[in-house]
C-alpha cells in the first residue's frame, strides 16, 4: 500500500501529529519506509542562528524533530531524516515528486504564526502540487 512515505516536519504540534498518522500509515506495510524532512527557510535562517546563539544550527534543528524522531524509533518503522534548503512548500514538492511518494503526509499549519491566518500556506501549495495524494493532518 503505502511503502514510501514522506512526512514533512517542523517541530509544531501539527508536524507532530502528521507524524504520528504517517508511521501509523508505515505500519499497515511490512516493507515500509518514512522520510521525515526538515526545510531550511533562507528567509528565517538568519532569525534561527541568532535564536540558537552558541549552538550548532543543525543539533538545534534536530531538538525540533526530537520528539517526531523519537516516535518514529519507538514504531520500529524505518525512517531517515532529510534536511533540505529553500522556500518549504516548492522544495517539499520538488523533493517530492523527484523520489516519487506513494504517499506525502502534513500537518495543517506550522511554526509560521502569520500563516496560520491562513490554510496552512506550505500545506496548501504541497496539496495543490504534489503528484502524490497528500494527507493533511489537523
């Protein structure tokens, strides 16, 4: 069913939850895999070194996915975790479609509090672009 699946994930509840539902998803296949992916917004970037003065950058965004990764041991499922740079909704469709998903799974909204105004932005363009289904998750 669905072997190949990509959970796109920044350290909000709604990323939490769409993990959750996609190692839930990897688990109804033997042969299953998750690849949890982080996207590096240039636009922010500047922001997150100055919020992780003294930290390297990387360790502070693995902190973000801890509590995802953690499940994801837990599910016994297989998972890489995959950080990627640039804009997040065209880079988790390019990512997307290059590796070919069975399945893409999302949270609704994210850490960006001006997009929470709206449908979840990177969720939103994700659905409208992506070739694979996408499961937005609330």
């Amino acid at each position: 069913m669905f072997k190949k699946i990509l959970c796109a994930a920044d350290g909000s509840d709604h990323s939490l939850r769409a993990g959750e539902k996609a190692f839930e998803l990897a688990s109804l296949s033997q042969e299953s895999k998750v690849d949890i992916i982080y996207v590096v917004d240039p636009k922010h970037s500047k922001e997150e070194v100055l919020n992780n003065w003294g930290k390297d950058t990387e360790d502070a965004r693995k902190e973000k996915l801890a509590l995802i990764i953690q499940k994801a041991k837990k599910s016994g499922i297989d998972f890489e975790v995959v950080f990627l740079n640039g804009d997040p909704g065209p880079t988790i469709v390019n990512h997307a479609n290059k590796h070919d998903y069975d399945m893409i799974v999302i949270g609704s909204r994210g850490l960006n509090s001006f997009q929470e105004m709206v449908l979840g932005s990177v969720s939103h363009k994700v659905a409208k672009r992506a070739n694979s289904p996408v499961l937005i998750v609330k």
